[in-house]
DNA sequence: TTGACACATTTGTCTATACATTTTAGCTTT
DNA sequence: AAAGCTAAAATGTATAGACAAATGTGTCAA
C-alpha cells in the first residue's frame, strides 16, 4: 500500500461559492449587478438546485450577494475597506496567562462637566457626568487603570450597578444601543493626578476611547493607562 | 377584508436553533456539552435531517456550536468579550470630510534587522526586513506618517509593489492569511528621527500596530503618527 | 390612463433518500 | 496487553421533487 497526497476535489458548493468570488474579484460582475439564476447555475455546474442554493445562501451570509425573492442574486454594496481590531477584556488578558485577575473601583462619583469635559461631550457645562476610576490587578501588580466619564443623559442608572458582577464596559453595551457606536482613539499622556493618586507614576501614555451613537451623543470617554511592565496591553484579530 | 397582524410562523430550521440558542442561553447545556445527534432533533421536531442539519450548520458558522464528523455537535467555548474597533483607511477618512487624499512613499528600503527590530520580530539579527515610510495627506497638508517594517520571510515580493495603486495595508491583507491575524496595540512616543526628517516636529505620540498571524510570527510592525490639526485620526465601531 | 388580475420567474424552505467520511467502540487475534 | 479489524454512529454532501412567497410583467377591463 502506498501512501498518496491525494487531495480530495472541494465541495461543488464551495467551486461554485469560488467561480461567484473570481468573478467578483476580476470585475467582470461589478456591485449591483444581477448574477445567474439558481437554475443557470444549475446547468452550468451540473449540480442540484439545493446545491447552488447553499453555495448562494453562504455568500449572502457573508455579504458577498444580496439576494432578493422573486428578483435575483445581487452583488453587494462594496464594504468599507477597514481593519477590526478586537479589544479584550483586560481580564480575560490576565487569565489567559494564567494569573489571577481582581479590579477594585477606587472611585464611583456623580460630577458636573467643566469646560473641558463639556466640550468634550458637547453638553453645557455643568451637565450630569458619572466619573469613575477602577483598577485592574493582575494578580498583586495594578497593570491597569481605567478612568471613566459616562453621559448621565445615556445611562442614568449607571452609579447603582454593581461592578464588581458587571463590567463598567458590558453594562454600557447593554445600556447604549449596539449599532451604531463609534470609537475614537487618541494616544495621549495620562492625567498627571490620577497617575499621582495611585502611586503609578510610571505608567504608560493612554489609549482614550470616546464611545459615540450614531446620532453624535458622546456616550462615555475612557482612559486607560498600562503599567509599563504589562506585556498584553491590547491586542487585536483583523 | 380585515388586515391582520399576522406573523407566519419562524421557518423550521430558525426555531431550531432558537431552541439550541436558548438551552445555551439557560445554562441547561454547557461549554463543550455534547449535545443531541442530528438524528435525535429530527424526532424532537418532527423535521428532516436537512432541516436539523441546515439550524446546526449555521450555529457552526456563528461559532455557537463545534461540529465534528464521527463524533457530534458541541457547545462551543465561550467567546472572549471583546470590542470590535474599526479602523478605517486615512483615505476614506479624508474623502469623507470632501477633502482630497495623496499619499507619498517617501522611503523605500531593503533592510537588516538590529537587535531590537530583531527582537521584536523574533528573528536573528541581520534578518531581511523591509522598511517603508509613507505620508499621507489631506489637500496640501501632511496629517500622518505610516512608518512600516515587514518582515521579509512572510511577504517576500513587499518591494516589488506598486503603492500607488494597492496601499501596503491592502496588499499585506493579501500576502498574509486573513484568518488569525493578531494585532497589538500600543501607545508610543513617536521615534525623534523620522519626525525630524519630515520636518512634523509637532507630530503626536504615535500608534504601534503589530501584525501577527497566528503561529506567533510577526509579519509588520507600523507606526503611525498624526499631526495634531488632523481631527480625525482613528476611529472605530462597535 | 389606470387599476385589477393572472401568470411566469426567482428565491425560500422542506422532505426523503443516498452515499461518503470520520470517529468511536467493541471484538478478535496475536 | 497490544494491535488490528469491523461495525456502528455521527456528520458532510448531494439529489430530485415539491410547495410557498415575493417580484415583475403582461393583459384586460373600467
């Protein structure tokens, strides 16, 4: 008996799903542009209609086609062309490495935008802010600090959660609608004080993240700065 | 003729997998539960195998569930909470505030790597690296400097590109896998001598993204800079 | 010209069946 | 006990047929 690199033929719904994407790819259906039928395909592949329906209903999964009952397979709207980058949780970091993981909320207060704060949410001055500033340990080692303002207009109930069940971040994303909030991140230089109150003059330059609704509304502005002996600060899967 | 409110009943396979989702959701069936045979949900419902096969097919695709043939279907292990940030191209950023956008390769360059290019990308010293720098600009302005090291293993023909027509982000999203590409993310003092050469001393800490795929191998390291006029230097979705 | 209706087209879902592939368990042989 | 074989179990893919639902088109009547 011999053994063989033998590689089976693929799938006749992923060699249809391929000949749908190099046509794609090459321009020669371009967005918008209505695409064979089931039943074409049908003829051209040799296959079942149950066959190109998957091939079909898979690529309209993945957005690649849009198909629209009683009309045809579209090419779909070009996507932004754009980079995802996913931002753990600073706990799961932690455990990953095997360490334990603890957070302590060093300050929880109800505050008034000043006017800094009040350009910075587009509010009046003096508008209702939440502040609070939790630190994330890794087992003994602060690695983290988080400091953040929240719009007591979008998340009025934000001071009576419980934080040390719910994440500040997992309660906004049930508070704040899911679509549509968009980031902003800026490199800056953490805030001299609360480096100072926390004993962590050392800390790294901070990443701030300013959650926004489509509508504009500044939903909550964070800070976060890292220990500089922290190896996982962020990291990201495109 | 009376208009009602009808809504038809949810398909086969949908309710199926609402059935599967909400005993995840429940707690009744765990991470890596094994849960029943494709054969056993064609009696629970009274449906067809394609049809059970159809739910359970997509919960794969969502990752909700792991299949595997010979052996059955298992809940799968939970995702990382984790935040989607969605970096957009500088170029789309500038075309959508009606401005024009240019950019310029201002270096390109075959190089070796030092000690600490060396250890960062976990290869030996000497190791061929290619090194880009390219500043981008909105009308007449330069508004970020996209300083680039590529590690030569992984995309061998980097040099050979024509930037002007495929950005390095674009073409690196070709050469390496999409799938299990890690980025990290860093904030860092822009290095003094690239600032000096564009003459941007005035340049903001910068942004370090480093491109990993999943083996661990680094494919490139970028540094990003912004001037401090450009408004719109990063932003993401949720 | 407009509206109503019938009909063809196209996608959406489902079924019953078949065979292939992979894993696991059990049995047999050494 | 270890190795190898066999069969069962479970998923993976494909087919032919059927009916439902949405869309578009053409025809006919008002």
């Amino acid at each position: 008996m011999h053994i063989e690199a033998e590689q089976r033929a693929p799938a006749a719904f992923q060699r249809i799903k391929e000949h749908v994407l190099e046509k794609i790819r090459s321009g020669e259906w371009k967005q918008g542009d209505l695409i064979p039928t089931e039943e074409a395909f049908t003829k051209t592949f040799g296959v079942s209609r149950m066959t190109v329906n998957r091939a079909l209903r898979e690529l309209a999964a993945d957005q690649i086609v849009v198909r629209i009952q009683g009309s045809g397979t579209f090419v779909a709207q070009e996507k932004f062309q754009a980079t995802l980058v996913e931002i753990k949780s600073i706990a799961d970091e932690v455990k990953a490495r095997g360490h334990t993981h603890r957070s302590e909320l060093q300050l929880l207060e109800r505050a008034r935008a000043n006017d800094q704060l009040a350009s910075e949410f587009d509010a009046s001055e003096g508008a209702a802010l939440f502040h609070s500033l939790i630190v994330h340990f890794e087992d003994k080692t602060p690695i983290q600090v988080e400091d953040r303002w929240v719009n007591a207009k979008v998340a009025p109930d934000y001071m009576s959660q419980d934080f040390s069940r719910l994440t500040p971040n997992e309660y906004l994303m049930r508070a704040a609608p899911l679509q549509g909030v968009l980031y902003r991140i800026e490199a800056e230089m953490p805030p001299a004080p609360i480096g100072k109150m926390l004993e962590m003059s050392t800390m790294e330059p901070c990443l701030v993240l300013r959650r926004k609704t489509y509508s504009g509304d500044l939903v909550a502005s964070v800070a976060v700065m890292w220990h500089p002996g922290s190896k996982y600060q962020f990291s990201g899967k495109l």
